[in-house]
C-alpha cells in the first residue's frame, strides 16, 4: 500500500481528518444503504486501473466482509462504514476527479481507518484478519 500521507501537505491531512470524523459522528443505516448500493460501481471502475487504486478498493472490500453488520454499530462497524462512505463520494476532500491525484485522500482515509481500527478492543483481531484476507487475494 501506498504511503499517502507523504503526497499530503498538513492542511490537507487535517481536512481529510475531520472530514472523516465528520462522516463517523452521524454515519448510520443511510449511509450503509449508500455504500450498498455505490461501493460496487467504485470497486469495478477502480479495478480497471490495476494499479494501487485496487489495493485500496481491495481492502475496503475486505474490511466491509469481515466486519459484522448487525442491528447496531460497533466501534468497528462505524469506522469502516465511514471509510467506504468516505471512498463512494466523489466530492470529497480532494476531488476524486483531480488528474493524479484525486485518489490519494481515499487511501489516506484507508491507512487511517486501519490505525482507528488497531486502537479498538477487537481491533488487532480484525486489522490482522484483514491483512491476511489481502495476502490471500494477492497470493
């Protein structure tokens, strides 16, 4: 995975990061119903590219498999709802339109939902579920 946060000048980085909480403070069952529905069109066209924009879609592919959706949201769950949330928009911090860079947020946003996730009770559990669900896929 890339390191995205050294293509980010500290502003941004701040502006992604409250974005992101933003998102995890009133992420709920629409924004589930949204990634339902735009996650796979996302997955698909970043899949084309066969660059490092699969690696990103890849682990949030994993990352919403692996985690159990249930009546309510976990730590867990709203992290990585909001990290999907997150890469569906296209409107985001940086513009996932902008040539040669408008994707360097999402992965930003991938690398800090992974760290978000590693501070949670379950979360080395689930972070080293994912890494070896990606090693597999790769494999």
């Amino acid at each position: 995975m890339i390191n995205p946060g050294s293509k980010l000048d500290k502003n941004t980085i701040l502006k992604i990061e409250e974005s992101f909480d933003r998102i995890y403070d009133e992420v709920g069952f629409d924004e589930l119903h949204f990634v339902n529905n735009e996650f796979p069109k996302l997955y698909e066209a970043l899949c084309e590219n066969g660059n490092w924009t699969q690696d990103i879609v890849d682990i949030v592919k994993i990352m919403l498999e692996t985690t159990e959706w249930q009546g309510s949201f976990t730590e867990i769950n709203k992290i990585v709802l909001s990290c999907a949330f997150y890469l569906c928009k296209p409107d985001d911090v940086i513009p996932d339109t902008t040539p040669g860079i408008g994707l360097v947020d999402d992965a930003y946003v991938v690398n800090l939902s992974l760290k978000k996730i590693k501070k949670t009770q379950k979360g080395s559990l689930f972070c080293n579920t994912i890494e070896q669900q990606f090693k597999l896929l790769r494999s």
